[in-house]
C-alpha cells in the first residue's frame, strides 16, 4: 500500500476546510482506500492529510487524472506544502485499515535513518516497537511505511488522546535502549494530529 502524507500551513482555515470537503470526489477511483486528517497540535496552523492507496499505479492515474479538478478547490487556502510518499513495509498491529471513522488522534513519527543502519532499524520495528505499540490501551492500528532516501513514517491510530498517554512514560525510554535506536537515527521528527471526522473519505 502506498501513503501520501501532505502538511499544509494554512493561511484560510475556514476555506481550506471548506476545500478538503470536495475530496469525497476521491470515492469510487479505483486503487483508492481511503483518507483522513486534522491539525496538528505542535503548529496549530498545520494541517495533516493521509492518503492510502493501493500502489503506486493507481495513484499515478489519480494525479494524472482528477486530482486537478479536486484540489482546485483549496487553491490560496495555504501557502506551504510538504508532500511525501511512502510504501507499506509493515503493520504496527495486524489487520491494518485505512479508515479513520473510529480515530480521534493519530500520531506521525517521521524518522530519517542512517543508510547503514536500516536493516537493524526495520528490524527493531519489528520485535520490538510493533508489539509494545500494539498492546497498548487505545490504539487501534498502525502502520510503517519507507520513503525515499532511508526515511521512513510511522502512523499510529488512537481511540482517545487518554489512551495515548499511558505509552508516552518511561516504558518508551525503556524501549529505545533495547532497540538501540541512538545508533539508528539520523533525526526523528512529527506530531499529534487531531482529526477532523468531516474530512474522512
């Protein structure tokens, strides 16, 4: 599955959630899996849309195709846009759905690895990260997904931001010695995103 992560620094919010509206027009293209987003709580001016298809092909036909006519309808709602691709390389909890009706908050880890390092990285997300976050009280799955140049996206999905909490203590530092993640990293950046049910496709 492919991931489309877009960041959008808006100038109008009122029109650009007027905008995100009209991509219920992507219902019915084929490949299409579904789509949501909020703002994000680190940069209240930031919007965050996931975008899931079923690969790169079919994603392609969307851009070379409607995508035009859809987006037209956020045009001077934003001044800044970060848009990054991503492939499915795991599921952080088995079963993985791109839908959000049932998510109030979904947490993105934008991690840059160092190109030696990746192997243990992917293989650390594996044994160690993916359990631990699958266990935990309120989330309802996740996925992680690889970028270009050694980066890489961890999405998770949460019932309620209560239920987020009781991951956040010392049972992460726990984790990122047994993972030996210092070694790994390059960076590690991202953001709690509140979502916008009226934006879910």
């Amino acid at each position: 599955m492919l991931v489309k992560w877009s960041r959008c620094r808006v100038v109008d919010r009122m029109g650009f959630e007027r905008g995100q509206r009209e991509w219920s027009g992507l219902l019915g293209e084929p490949g299409f899996r579904g789509q949501g987003g909020g703002w994000g709580r680190s940069r209240p001016d930031e919007a965050h849309i996931f975008c899931f298809w079923e690969n790169r092909r079919f994603y392609d036909m969307f851009m070379a195709g409607p995508h035009d006519a859809i987006a037209v309808a956020q045009a001077g709602t934003y001044d800044r846009a970060d848009v990054r691709l991503f492939e499915q390389r795991q599921e952080v909890k088995v079963g993985f759905r791109a839908q959000f009706r049932d998510t109030d908050l979904v947490r993105a880890a934008h991690l840059r690895v160092r190109p030696e390092q990746v192997d243990h990285f992917m293989t650390m997300q594996e044994k160690v990260w993916n359990p631990a976050m699958a266990g935990s009280p309120g989330m309802l799955r996740g996925i992680f997904a690889e970028g270009a140049g050694s980066e890489f996206l961890v999405l998770s999905m949460w019932d309620s931001s209560t239920e987020r909490g009781k991951y956040r203590p010392a049972a992460v530092g726990r984790l990122e010695e047994r993972a030996e993640l210092d070694a790994d990293l390059v960076s590690v950046a991202g953001d709690i995103i509140d979502v916008v049910q009226a934006w879910t496709v």
